[in-house]
C-alpha cells in the first residue's frame, strides 16, 4: 500500500476531516507503536510501510520495548497528536485497521504477539 492510499484509508475509517489531520494521526500511533514493540519488530515492521511511514517506527538499533499499558498508549497518541483521548482512540484504531491491511499477515501477527491481551481493543474497528 502506498502513502496516499494509507492516509486516505485512516481518515476515511477515522472520520477524519482532512489529509493533514490523517497524517498526524498516523504519525502519532505509529511513533507510539514503535516505542512499544521490542527487538528487531520496530525494524521489521518499517520495511514493510511506506518510507514516510517506516520513519515512525523504525530504529537504527534493536529497541528494548517500553512495556506501557492500553491505557498509557492512548495517552500517548492523544499527546502526540495534540486531540482528545477519545478522538485518539477512534484514530489509532483507524490506523491499526489500515496497518493490517498495508503489511503481510505474518508481520502483523508478529506486532499482535508482542503486545498483551489487554491491547485487543487497539484491533477492534469501532
């Protein structure tokens, strides 16, 4: 999937008004995904996004997870994105929905299963 296709996917299932606000959405789930996952996942999962959506995720080194909770990553994607916590729930589940759909099954399982069961609500699509 190419950068204008995922953009335009997030903010059509977020409801989003416009392009830019999509992008900062993306931008803020994506950076927050990173700092989350461990090892080489960071690394992995960029290769398979867009270049201007790899820059989010990806690290020049392997990362030590920074286990936070559900509750935390929603903060931290409201901060990131400079909305509402609920306006970034809606938004990060946008972007994880679109995230399935733009990389292989395999790497999303591979993200999936670094993450705990308390984050099941992220991949729910309302």
């Amino acid at each position: 999937m190419k950068y204008p296709e995922f953009i335009k996917a997030v903010q059509e299932r977020a409801g989003i008004a416009s392009r830019e606000e999509a992008e900062k959405a993306a931008s803020a789930t994506l950076r927050t995904l990173g700092e989350r996952l461990a090892g080489g996942e960071p690394h992995d999962l960029a290769s398979q996004l867009p270049p201007e959506l790899a820059e989010y995720v990806r690290y020049d080194e392997e990362q030590k997870a920074d286990p936070f909770s559900l509750e935390e990553f929603f903060q931290r994607v409201s901060a990131k994105e400079g909305v509402e916590e609920q306006q970034a729930i809606q938004h990060a589940r946008a972007v994880m929905s679109t995230l399935r759909e733009a990389i292989t099954a395999g790497e999303f399982g591979d993200v999936r299963a670094q993450l705990p069961e308390e984050y099941a609500p992220l991949f729910q699509t309302k």
